[in-house]
C-alpha cells in the first residue's frame, strides 16, 4: 500500500473525533502551507479554482488542513465550502461521517456544502439527515436535501417528502394575496412521481383536477404518470383532466 494511501487512511480515522474537537498537533509543511491559502479571501471565481488545483495536488497531504478549515470559524465561508467538498474528494466515502457532521452546524452554507458533497459522494446511508433537513430553516438547504432525496432515489422518504406541502415556509406571502407555492413545490411533486409514492396518487388525482393548481400542473401530470404508470392523453389541461379523472373512477370503481 502506498504510504500516501495508508495515510488518508489513518486521517480518516481521526474523523470520529468531535467537530468542535481539538485538530491534531502537526508540524507538516503542506498543512500549514494550505492553511495560510484558505486563511485568504479570494476574490473571484479564478482565485478560488486556484486554490482548488492546488489541494487536489496535494493529494491525501491536504487532509489535515482541509478538516482544520472546516472545523475553524475564522476561515472566509467559500473556503470552508470548498474544503468541505474537496475533503469527500480526496478521501471518499471514509470522510462521510466526518462530513456529514456538518449538516448539524450553525452557518446554513456548511449544512449545504455537506449535502453537496455526501451527494457527490452518493451516499444512501444518511436517509434520516436528508429527511431532516427537510425542514431546515433555509430554503437553499432544504432544496438541496430534496435534492439528495430525488437523485439518490431514497423511497423510505418520501412520506417526508410529501409533508413538505404543508409546510407554509415553501409558500411565499405577498401583500394582500394568498400563499404563493414557491419553486420548492414543484420539485417535490416532481421527486413524489420520481419516489413512484402510491399514497400521493389519490392526493394528486384530486388535485389536478383543480385549476388554482395550473401553476404545477405539469409536474402533477409527471407524477400521477410515474406513480401509475399511465401516459395521460391529450394536448391540453382539460383533455389530460378528462383522463385522470376516469383514473380517479377506476380506482374508486377497484
């Protein structure tokens, strides 16, 4: 086994440490070279892409200083979004449960960049911390989560999934008018028909029948279409209504 292999092994080790844990005492050049890189705030896309060449070439040698950046509030917030996902990267799914700690922190943008990189990392196994973060209190985190849900086809939660309907923070509030669905609403009617959840279908065939839901309409039809495995027919709302609604009787008539 290669010695730098062996090492990423035993740093990874060292990940079931806490996050708010002490980092290791290390005199490596590398380490303290890449800490005093993401000590800076770099301003554009360029810098940071830069920085991003510059630990990939480390290899397994940046581990130490990408979990230090990561743990260390005095570190910019970009950098800490790229240590976090350059350290999933590196290391692979051995990092998991290190990052994954940080779908827990305080700062919104290290919950994302966790999201980002166990989805990178395609991991199935935090089915409870998607779920969770379901209902976080961003909006972006709760999308990404979604997201992990939909991409990595986590059946088991779906019923989750589908509560995020009746969550008003997914709705907007303008003045003087009704709740507004946001965006959110249609990626988790898509992710319901993705996720193929039967008891949505009863839900939806309802649904869709109804013209104040026009807005989501098309993701409905996905979905309903997914779920049964059934193509509406038609060119238009009201032929496709047409068709769901002898669905809706079949299944009322069985």
């Amino acid at each position: 086994m290669k010695l730098n292999v062996l090492k990423s092994i035993i740093l990874c080790s060292s990940l079931l440490f806490s996050v708010n844990g002490r980092s290791a005492i290390s005199s490596n050049p590398i380490k303290t070279e890449l800490l005093q890189q993401y000590s800076k705030n770099y301003k554009n896309k360029k810098e940071l892409e830069k920085l991003r060449s510059v630990t990939l070439n480390y290899g397994s040698d940046s581990v130490e200083a990408l979990m230090e950046v990561m743990k260390n509030g005095k570190y910019p917030e970009k950098n800490r979004w790229i240590a976090t996902y350059l350290l999933g990267q590196i290391v692979g799914k051995k990092a998991s449960p290190f990052i994954s700690k940080f779908s827990k922190h305080p700062n919104w943008v290290l919950r994302l960049a966790s999201l980002k990189s166990l989805l990178q990392l395609k991991e199935e196994r935090y089915i409870a911390t998607y779920a969770s973060l379901l209902k976080d209190d961003s909006l972006i985190v709760r999308a990404q989560a979604l997201e992990n849900i939909r991409v990595l086809k986590l059946s088991k939660a779906a019923p989750e999934v589908w509560s995020m309907l009746y969550d008003k923070r997914n709705y907007s509030e303008p003045k003087k008018s009704k709740l507004k669905r946001t965006h959110i609403v249609k990626d988790v009617i898509k992710t319901i028909g993705d996720l193929e959840f039967e008891p949505a279908k009863a839900p939806l065939l309802a649904m869709i029948q109804k013209e104040r839901y026009n807005d989501i309409f098309v993701e409905m039809d996905d979905a309903l279409s997914k779920i049964t495995k059934k193509k509406s027919i038609g060119s238009d709302y009201k032929e496709k209504r047409r068709f769901w609604q002898r669905q809706k009787l079949d299944t009322l008539i069985d």
